[in-house]
C-alpha cells in the first residue's frame, strides 16, 4: 500500500491500471489498495486517475509544520502585492515535493502545481534551490546516481546558485513556465524548503529583481521559526 501512495504521489494521476503497471502488481490488488486509500483519504479519485488525497497532504504537512506554518503567512503576502503562483516545496528523498501554493487571485493564466508532486532535484528552479544547498556528502550522492556527461554542468549550476542565492528557470519542468526560488534554511542552518514564484513566459519579466523580496522574505521565515516560544 505505502508503495501505491509512493507511486501515485510521484507520477500524479494515474489509472488503476497504470499503478498496476508501475508497481508490478496485479490489477486487481492495484484497485484494492487504491480503494482502501480513498476510503481513508489518502489518495483520490479525480477524472484523470488517482492523486494524492487530503489526508497524505496533510499528514506531510504535520510531519514539520514550523515552516510550513510560518511560510503561510509570508506567501499570501507576496501573492497579493504581484498576482502571481507563490509555492513551498520540500526535499524529498533525492526529489522536491510541493507541498503549499497560494495562488493568484486575479489572473485568468496561471500556473498551478498538485500539492505532492515530485520532480527531480536538478529540475526546475524549485528544485536546485534546495540541491544547491544540501550538503557537500549529499550533493556528491546526487551527483553520482547522474549521467557522467551531465556532471560538469550540474557542479557549474550549483555553483551558480549558491553564489547568486536564489535559483531561476525557464520550460524546464513544463514548457512555458518560468520560476525563481530561494532555499528557506531550518534553525540548524540545513535546507529543507524552497520557496517562489512561477509565472507564465508572457509574464517572465516580472521576475526580474524579485529575488530580493524572496530572500527577505526567506530570511524572516528563519527567524521567526529560530524565535522562543512564548511560555
């Protein structure tokens, strides 16, 4: 069962038979589990398959809802002064997973993400916003699971990142779609979060210095987290 959660929670919507495909399991299993998590909200049945239910959604959240919590607040913020798709993501395993957005509340284009959709690390500006950032062991393992031609220009693009602080992309993830992220840092000085913004390419300008907003932003976040608690 906790394979099919994976599974569906990696790939987005899916078939029942796709899942059965995927995981190498019988078809009539695949119903059986996805039925059971329906049931207990873990996953849902939309029009084009099954997706992460609200109760796996909101299980991730509890797991380390500090940040996420605190993150809330600043997003709506930002969200309302430029009208555009703010999102947090997290590390998860060697991917990064959305896990929050706020959206925009007046444009008729957008772009929009499925809360516990994954994509690889070295994907999209969400997601080298958080790789950039890891450790030097994790990045190295990272490194090595990718294809030895890739290496030279992924070290140069980590290396880019970590110098400018903030990430950007442009149709990596999905075409037409632009993003600038910045790593949010834990206490502890690890990064477990990515937060930013993505606008269509028609409004690709509007990123333009706003990395500097996000990394206030970003900055704040921390803070607030690494206050004392009120007794």
């Amino acid at each position: 069962m906790l394979i099919v959660l994976e599974c569906i929670a990696k790939k987005g919507s899916l078939t029942a038979a796709q899942v059965s495909e995927a995981c190498s399991i019988n078809r009539t299993v695949a119903h059986r589990l996805l039925n059971t998590l329906t049931k207990h909200r873990y996953a849902q049945k939309t029009s084009a398959g099954y997706e992460l239910g609200p109760a796996a959604i909101d299980l991730a959240r509890s797991a380390l809802p500090s940040i996420i919590t605190t993150a809330k607040s600043g997003m709506e913020r930002l969200a309302a002064e430029i009208d555009e798709t703010v999102i947090l993501h997290c590390v998860s395993g060697v991917e990064a997973m959305a896990i929050d957005q706020v959206l925009s509340r007046n444009r008729l284009v957008m772009v929009r993400h499925t809360s516990g959709s994954c994509h690889a690390l070295n994907r999209g500006a969400s997601g080298w916003a958080l790789l950039a950032f890891q450790s030097e062991t994790f990045i190295e393992r990272f490194m090595s699971s990718l294809p030895k031609e890739s290496h030279a220009a992924t070290a140069a693009r980590i290396e880019q990142v970590q110098k400018d602080g903030f990430a950007i992309s442009s149709d990596e993830l999905q075409l037409g779609v632009h993003g600038l992220f910045v790593p949010i840092f834990n206490p502890n000085g690890t990064c477990g979060y990515s937060m930013g913004v993505l606008v269509p390419t028609i409004r690709a300008d509007s990123l333009s210095g706003l990395e500097h907003r996000l990394i206030s932003i970003s900055q704040i976040i921390t803070k607030q987290v690494s206050a004392p608690k009120a007794s």
